[in-house]
C-alpha cells in the first residue's frame, strides 16, 4: 500500500475500501426506470399535471376566447350580420347571479330540473341498455322489437310533449317521460353497435370453455360493448338535456327551461343570458360524471387512450 493510500484510508476508510474493491458494477450505477420515475409516481398531483397541463390550458383559452368575444361583441354594440345591441354584457349577467340568488326561486328550478334529468335519464339507461343488449345478441328480440324502435326514433322528443301531455296524468310525468325519449335512443343504438362489433372469436373461445349465457354475458359480452354503451350514456345525457328545457318551455311551470323562457317573456335579457349559461353548466357536469364514472368502471379505457397518445 502507497503512502497516499494510506493517508486516503486514515481520513475515510470506507471510501479507501470502496476503492481497494474497484469501481462499482454498471448495474449498480444505472439507474432503472422505476427507479428514475419513482419521485413522479409518489406525487400523483404531479403526475397528473404532466398529463393533463397542456389540455387544461388549451380549456381555459377556448373559454377565455369565448368570453372575449362575447365581452367585445357587447361592449362595442357590434352589428355584422350577428346583432350583439340586445345581448346581455357579462357584468350584466353576473350582477343577474347575485340577485337571483337573493331568493330560492332560481335554485329550486335547478334543482326541478336535476330531478327530472335523473329520474328521466336512470329509466332510459336501464332500459336502453337491456334491450341493446338483447336485440344486439339475439336475433329474436332484434326482428321483434328493432322495427318498433326504429319507426319511433326518428320523431323528435319534442314532437312528443302533445301527446305526453294527453298520455300522462300530470305535467311532470310527461315531462320526465319526454327527457326518457330523448336520452333513450342513443343508449340502445350504441349499445347494439356495442355488441355487434365484439369479435366473434371471443365468444367462440368462452364457449369452448363452457361459459354459459350468463357467464358470456357477463365476461365478455358486456365488458365488450362498455365502451360503447357509455358513448351512448354522454350522447343520451346531451339529448336529455334539450329535450328537458323544450319540454319546460312549452309546458313546465318550474325547471330552468321554464325559468328560460319567462325571462324571455318578460324581456329580460340578463336572466336569459344565466338560464343559457346554467343549462351548459349542468350539462357539462353530467357528462364529466358519465366519463369519471366510465373510466371507474373500464380502467383498461384509460390504458388505451394513453398508448394511443
């Protein structure tokens, strides 16, 4: 041993070991990719982030341009073919927010509305998904009950509220039935193109394996035709929501809609403007809680997207 190496052993003779050993293996010193990205998967608010940054700023431009556009229009009266001289200036509407506020009138028509959306909106998920399902599977049920279907989709909803209002007892009733109609159509027409385009190899695999129909059902045909099923669930929830505010304007006594449409009547044009931005509200949160729900239930979906990225 060198008189530097052992001055180097006397001050830190864990290091002088180290070096007597020689260098470290490459294993040892390169670092594995979970190890690298053990910090990130600790924080998942950051992880987050990294994933979603860029499209939540994208969101926040798009509504900020959509409010400049409609700050500009009113503030300057603009007239070009578009006539912004009536429309409401956003402190116009935000001033209308506090005021209505003031009451529970306007809170209780929110809350008409919600109720009705679920009540309309549960009954056509049950019943939109069963019968997909069945006339997508068996060829029975298709040849007995799509032609039924298929003569009465193409009437709008609100074609329906004359006769909902002489079929039903009560307004709210019709009502509630015609949000059914509109959100009931898009669930069955996704949910039988859900189970058409499952591969029929993996059907013939689960019967080969003994599967019964419950079993199929239940492993591979639902699970199969989810994806699809919850693209009718976000279609249906769109349609449900304009079939719910025509419905209150042209019968409803209570509900945002008809709180809408009485502003209208009674020109004012602020209340118009916050009816219009509550109903895009609503919609926009029943539909992300469609798509939370949807990657909850089908957490291979959120996979996909991402390899796709």
């Amino acid at each position: 041993m060198s008189t530097v190496q052992a001055l180097r052993k006397k001050a830190d003779p864990v290091a002088a070991d180290r070096e007597a050993d020689g260098p470290a293996p490459l294993a040892a010193v390169i670092k594995s990719p979970q190890e690298i990205q053990a910090p990130a998967a600790r924080n998942p608010a950051l992880l987050w982030l990294r994933s979603n940054g860029v499209s939540m700023l994208l969101w926040v431009i798009s509504i900020a341009i959509l409010l400049g556009i409609w700050y500009i229009g009113t503030r300057y009266k603009l007239e070009f073919y578009i006539r912004f001289t009536n429309v409401p200036t956003p402190a116009e509407v935000m001033q209308k927010v506090v005021e209505v506020n003031k009451s529970g009138k306007f809170m209780l028509n929110i809350g008409i509305s919600v109720r009705r959306i679920l009540i309309g909106f549960s009954i056509a998920v049950i019943l939109g998904s069963l019968l997909g399902l069945l006339i997508g599977r068996y060829r029975v049920m298709r040849d007995l009950l799509f032609p039924i279907c298929e003569v009465l989709r193409p009437i709008p909803a609100i074609a329906w509220v004359p006769m909902a209002i002489m079929l039903w007892p009560t307004n709210e009733v019709s009502i509630v039935f015609i949000t059914f109609l509109g959100s009931f159509f898009p669930i069955l027409i996704n949910t039988i193109h859900g189970v058409h385009s499952i591969d029929p190899v993996l059907i013939r695999a689960a019967r080969s394996l003994g599967a019964s129909e419950f079993r199929l059902f239940a492993n591979v045909i639902l699970p199969g035709a989810m994806p699809h099923i919850f693209t009718g669930f976000s279609v249906g929830m769109g349609v449900a929501w304009v079939s719910l505010i025509a419905a209150e304007m042209i019968s409803g006594q209570f509900g945002i809609g008809y709180f809408t449409w009485e502003a209208y009547s009674l020109v004012s044009y602020a209340e118009i403007g916050l009816g219009m931005i509550t109903i895009g509200v609503l919609g926009l949160v029943c539909s992300g809680a469609i798509q939370i729900i949807g990657r909850l239930l089908m957490p291979w979906s959120t996979y996909a997207s991402a390899e796709k990225k």
